[in-house]
C-alpha cells in the first residue's frame, strides 16, 4: 500500500472544527491515524464572519492532529457549507453525433452541460454536478453510457447552486493558516461518504447533518442524490433555550445540555425525572436546583419544530426512503433524538456512525456522528488521490472525472 498518500479532512463548523489525518490500508480501507477538535469562532451559519479567528480555529485543531498522527499538514479537503444552498434536478437532451451512433464521452460531456445550462442569480455558482442517470432513447436507469448505441441521449443531473462569495472566504481563511486547500466538498455529502452504505443510497434514504446553526438535508435513492435542502437551524437553539428558559449563560446552558440534555421524555424513568442539577442564574452566585423533566419539557418541543420542518420538506419530494433516516452532526447527538426523529418522519432512524467497513485505525475514537465530515471528507481525498496515482498517460476529460467522482460516492 502507497505510505505516502496522506488524506486529510477539515471539516468547519460554527462551534467546533475537527481535523482527521488518515492513510490507505489494506481492502480498500482507510487508517485513521490523526485527529484533532478545536472550538470554532469567527463562523456563522457557514460564513466566514473573521477571517483571523477561523485560521486560529483551524491552526488549533490541525495541531492537534499533527501531534497524533506525527504528520506535517500541507493541504485538506474542507467541507462547503451555508444556509443559502440549494439542488435542483435538471435534464439535458443531446443528438448523438458520432459514427455508428456509439456514445461517446464527448455526447455525455455535452448532455451533461446541457442540463447545466441554467440562469443564475448575481455572485452565484455551481457548486456541484451530481449525475442521478441516463437515458439512451427513451431506456432510463442507464448509469455508463459510454460504448452504448443510440441516437437520443438525456442526462439527470442533480445541480447544487450557491453564493461564490463564502467558499471563497473560506479558502481565504484556510490559506492564511497555511494549508493548502485540494478542494471543497458538501457537507451532507461528505457525511453520507462515512456514514452510509451502498444499499443506503440504492434502497433510498434521507441523510439530515445537524450543525450548530445549519442542518442539511440530503435524499439518495436508486445510488444518487436525489434532493438537496439547507435549514438555518441546528443544535444551538437548544442551547439558547435553555440560557433563556433557566436564565442561564449560553457557556452554562450548553453545559448543562451536553451533560443532563433529553428531548424525549418517555425515556426518562421515575429516577431520571425527578434527579436534581444545579445551575446558576446569570448575575447571581447562588444556586439552585431544577429537574431534568423541567429540562426535557424545554428540549423536547423544540427537537419536534425542527425535525418537523425537515419531515415536511422531505415528504415534499415523496422519496421512497426503505432505509430510513440517517442523523449526523453534533446536534444529533441529543439524547432522544432518534426516537422523536423516527416518530416524527415515521421511518426507521438511526445515529450515522462511521461505517466499519470503510475505517480502521483509531476509528473508534471519531466514530461519533460529530465526525461523519471530517472523516468523510479525508476518505474522499484518499479515494481521489488514489485513483489520481493510478493513472496513466492522457489526462480524462472532465466528464471521465464526474464519473470517476460519480462511482466513488453512490456505489
């Protein structure tokens, strides 16, 4: 195995930034052998509010996992996040041109800019072009069409389309702590590379990353991306809840969150709900004392908000999801919040842990759904620098590269 690939995924968060260093193993698999966490400032809703504050940030955590895994970190793979992204599903329609009517890749490289031939707003772009299918007259669910016979070719094409403006301040801010940035990934996308099976994306599912303040919504069925949706909102109005309801600090509040926090009351028993925690009001040095189902009757209703306007919008697409829900994220990590989530979509649902059959090493220090980006964006750079190193003579043209990209992530 080639010792001298080292994939690095730098996943930027509102609250917390995490770096992962892993390396190839055998079968495929990917070591996991750095690994570092930092708190995050200078972030908002996947913007960059301070340049400098985010490079400390992402200073902190990549020394971190420099220190573990005893590697210099010269470049990452970041994850591309923000409120204002959204996918739309395109088709475009080509002739076939060439002898013989054998497709060729330049009649999928064309069909494929066809359906990408869109009116953008002002400061917008393309930030991802996810094949779903192709369709060689009037024949659908045709994955590779290159070789095959036909005189009429369609492409489906899932787009994601965002402000240009915060991937490049995120670039900006990463360079300035002298990394080199290979390239930006989706954040969701990320997740489901780690967290997700190819029966996952072939039977259908909803992936739903909770970030602090964004969670993001992705639909996969028959092996590719089906819808695209970002919600401003995340794990911190929880925080703020609590700060409010118990006039507490947001530092005490999320404290109090991380350590005592339920969003399903039927899971306290009679002991839980009447076990006493002690905080301390804003301005006041004495304490006092308040039960965990005053707490979960705080959680619980927000937790339902939520998940409900994500339900609707997946509902919206009528998606056959046989295989659930997936959750990711720190803000997923709530106690309970499978259990509201799996009665509030009415699908079976589960916590997105790192897949094993993809991850060794010290997998099972960041096998946590707060890792499924970071880990997911450093398996994406190890698969891509693989397939880069194995190569030979001519370059493949763009649309060899989309396939490339294409088989990796929805097989």
């Amino acid at each position: 195995m080639n010792n001298d690939i080292h994939a690095i995924g730098l996943d930027i968060g509102t609250s917390k930034v995490r770096c992962v260093i892993g390396e190839p193993a055998a079968d495929g698999l990917m070591n996991i052998v750095g690994y570092g966490e930092s708190d995050s400032r200078g972030m908002r809703r996947g913007i960059v509010t301070a340049t400098e504050a985010v490079s400390e940030s992402v200073t902190r955590a990549v020394e971190e996992a420099e220190r573990v895994s005893g590697l210099d970190v010269a470049s990452a793979v970041l994850n591309l996040s923000g409120e204002h992204f959204r996918g739309e599903n395109k088709s475009g329609v080509v002739a076939v041109a060439g002898a013989g009517r054998e497709i060729s890749e330049e009649d999928v490289d064309r069909a494929i800019e066809s359906a990408c031939a869109m009116q953008l707003p002002s400061g917008w772009e393309i930030v991802n072009r996810l094949p779903q299918e192709f369709i060689i007259d009037g024949q659908d669910g045709i994955m590779e069409p290159v070789g095959m016979t036909g005189s009429r070719l369609e492409a489906l094409v899932h787009i994601v389309i965002g402000p240009s403006a915060g991937r490049q301040n995120l670039m900006k801010a990463v360079r300035k702590a002298g990394l080199e940035v290979e390239r930006m990934m989706l954040e969701p996308l990320a997740a489901a590379e780690s967290a997700l099976t190819d029966d996952d994306k072939e039977y259908g599912c909803a992936l739903v990353n909770i970030g602090s303040e964004i969670t993001s919504l992705m639909v996969f069925g028959r092996g590719a991306v089906q819808h695209t949706a970002v919600f401003p909102f995340g794990g911190l109005h929880f925080t703020k809840d609590i700060a409010v309801g118990l006039r507490v600090s947001i530092q005490e509040a999320n404290k109090i969150k991380q350590r005592y926090g339920c969003v399903a009351s039927f899971l306290l028993d009679g002991d839980a709900r009447s076990e006493n925690i002690e905080i301390t009001p804003v301005g006041r040095t004495e304490t006092r004392g308040l039960t965990r189902e005053i707490l979960c009757d705080i959680m619980q209703p927000r937790a339902i908000e939520l998940l409900q306007h994500i339900a609707q919008e997946t509902a919206r697409m009528q998606p056959q999801i046989s295989s659930g829900v997936i959750l990711t994220g720190g803000g997923s990590t709530a106690s309970g919040m499978v259990e509201i989530a799996e009665q509030v979509f009415d699908a079976p649902t589960r916590l997105g842990y790192l897949d094993g059959s993809s991850f060794g090493g010290l997998a099972e220090q960041v096998s946590g759904p707060e890792w499924a980006v970071a880990a997911g964006l450093a398996l994406s750079s190890m698969r891509s620098q693989i397939r880069e190193g194995s190569r030979t003579g001519r370059r493949p043209s763009k649309v060899a590269e989309w396939f490339e990209n294409f088989r990796e992530k929805f097989r």
